[in-house]
C-alpha cells in the first residue's frame, strides 16, 4: 500500500512538471510572435524650402529659376524603398514595384507618386528585431507643380551598411538608421528633396531638363520609429 501511495505522488510530481513544461514552452512561443507582427507604416516627401524659416529663407542666396520655392508642390516617383538588416541580407521592404516578395505575405505593388500628405502604407511585413543601419531606394521621376521630370532609376543607399550588403553607391549622411524592438508599432518614412536637385538646364551638375545630374546628393530619408 505504501509503494501505490509512493508511485502516485511520484506520478503526480512528473504531471505537474509536464503541465508547467508545456506552459513554459507556450510562454516562449508567444514571445516570439513579436517577430512577425505588423506594424503600421507611412510615407512623405518634403520640400525643403517650406521648413526653411521666413527670416532665413529671406536672407538665403538666391537659387536658379527652374528650382522651386516653399509655396511649390513636391512630388517623388517611389519605384522602391527599404530598409536593410545589419545582421543579415534582409530588408524590410516599404515600396516595390510588383517585383519584391515581402517576406511570406505576397508581392507588394505600390510604387507611385508621394507628397507631403502623409500616405498610410498597407503593408505586411515580416519583423526582425534590431538596427537597421542603412535603406535602398529607387526613384525615377521629380514632379513640380503638376511638371515632371525624370530622375535616372538606380538603386543606392542611403546610410552605413554592413558588410552583408554590397551596394554600388552609397551616400552615408543622407540616412542616420532606425532600430525596431518588441516595442515598435509604427515606422514613418520622411523624404525631404533640396530645391538644389533642379538647376540651369545643361549648367554644370544638371541636364537638359534641369535634373541635377546626381539627384541622390539631394535627398535625404528619415525614419521615425514609435
């Protein structure tokens, strides 16, 4: 009788670590959700004339003709836009063009034209934790006040990448990078364009259309985690 009380207790013991193994392993389960979450993300381009105080932008030297003011509408042509992981070759893709495979949700298509006017992206992403020190982007057109001039399509970066990623051109101070946590839920994307990016047609830096000849020099990105 002794030994059936002994066997039980010791069944006992061995249920309770089994049911508090399986809550254990549940609990760090859940925790790892966190990973493929969805944030909310939204995009706007900038002129930077118009955030130029009056008294300041008074007193600036003046610009050539075809560049444009504070009161001017600015517009970019989006092809693609992404952040880059610094520990691994992944992005975290903003914009494509029907052409990026957003990691297992779809192909993402919502290349376009973006303003000032804060635009909601409906995008589902899959989340990795951590710094992301450098972005890509493509764009392929400028539009001022309704006219539009076309931007040479390529693919550079923006900030300081890591040695997993092997861009072609880089420009390190026009990004300062973003670190995303279990905490994040949203990630705002600023795009603010120089008045320089236009010019004196065929002037020395621009091209027939007045497009500086290198219009990455005059863009710069933010991203602004909450």
């Amino acid at each position: 009788m002794k030994k059936t009380i002994k066997l039980t207790k010791v069944m006992r013991n061995i249920a309770i670590i089994a049911v508090a193994a399986i809550i254990g392993f549940s609990m760090v389960t859940c925790g790892k959700i966190s990973d493929s979450r969805d944030l909310k993300y939204s995009l706007q381009v900038n002129n930077q004339a118009a955030t130029v105080a009056p008294l300041a932008a008074h007193y600036a030297a003046p610009r050539a003709a075809a560049a444009f003011g504070a009161e001017d509408k600015v517009e970019l042509f989006i092809v693609n836009l992404e952040y880059n992981e610094d520990a691994d070759n992944r992005a975290l893709i903003i914009i494509a063009n029907g052409d990026k495979q957003i990691g297992t949700k779809g192909i993402l298509n919502n290349a376009g034209w973006y303003d000032v006017n804060t635009k909601n992206l409906a995008v589902t992403n899959d989340i990795n934790n951590g710094p992301y020190s450098s972005l890509t982007i493509r764009v392929n057109g400028l539009r001022v006040n309704g006219k539009e001039y076309t931007l040479q399509a390529l693919n550079v970066f923006f900030g300081n990448p890591t040695s997993v990623w092997h861009p072609e051109k880089i420009y390190t101070d026009k990004f300062s990078g973003i670190v995303i946590d279990d905490s994040t839920k949203s990630l705002k994307t600023i795009l603010t364009i120089d008045p320089d990016i236009l010019g004196t047609p065929n002037a020395d830096g621009y091209n027939n259309e007045g497009v500086a000849e290198d219009p990455y020099k005059y863009i710069k990105v933010e991203g602004i985690v909450n």
